[in-house]
C-alpha cells in the first residue's frame, strides 16, 4: 500500500493541474467575454449620449405647433402681399400704357421724317 502511494499522489497532482487547467482557461475565456460586453456597452453610451445631445436641439411638440402656426400666418401674409402687388401691377401697367403709346407715335413720326430726308 506504500508503494502506491507516490502513483496515488501522481495522479492527484495530474488531476488538480487538470482541474487549474480548465477553471484558468474558462476565467481567461469569460474575462476576454466580459471585455468585449464592456466595450460594447460603452459604445452604446457614447451612442445614448450623443443621441440626447442632439435630440436637445429638436423642438418639442408645443413648439412644433407654434412653428407651424407662424408659418399659416406667414403664408396668409404672402397672400394678400401677392394679391396686392398684382393689383399695384396692373395699376402700374394702365398708366403705363399711355405712354407706351406716345413713344410709339413719337417713334412713328421720327421714321417719317427720316424718310422725307
């Protein structure tokens, strides 16, 4: 039975390095696991942070509503801005229009004349 003792102790020895063996490689193998879930969320953090910084910016939905309430405001100002000047244009035109007349007439004349030479 002494005799056997050194193989018994041998074989314990194998089997505890075994053990230490397996359990350092899976710790090694989580930890590299751990790591990379790590930098993963990281990136997700910095992607969170941004997106909150720059939602900041984006109005709201009461401000959205007076944005667009403005802007019905402004194209009922267009309008009747538009309407108006088309009045005052065609005002312009009829005034106009007389003297385009004369022009044509004084240029007539002055043809004749030139004609006569």
């Amino acid at each position: 039975m002494i005799e056997q003792i050194p193989a018994l102790l041998a074989v314990v020895v194998s089997a505890g390095t075994l053990i230490y063996t397996i359990v350092s490689t899976r710790s090694k193998a989580t930890a590299e696991k751990v790591h990379s879930i790590e930098r993963r969320v990281d990136a997700v953090e910095d992607r969170a942070t941004r997106l909150e910084s720059d939602m900041k910016h984006v109005p709201d939905k009461d401000s959205a509503y007076r944005i667009e309430l403005t802007l019905q405001e402004l194209r009922g100002q267009l309008s009747t801005m538009s309407a108006e000047m088309r009045g005052q244009m065609n005002t312009l035109a009829e005034r106009v229009e007389p003297i385009s007349k004369v022009s044509d007439r004084l240029q007539e004349f002055l043809l004749e004349q030139a004609e006569r030479r």
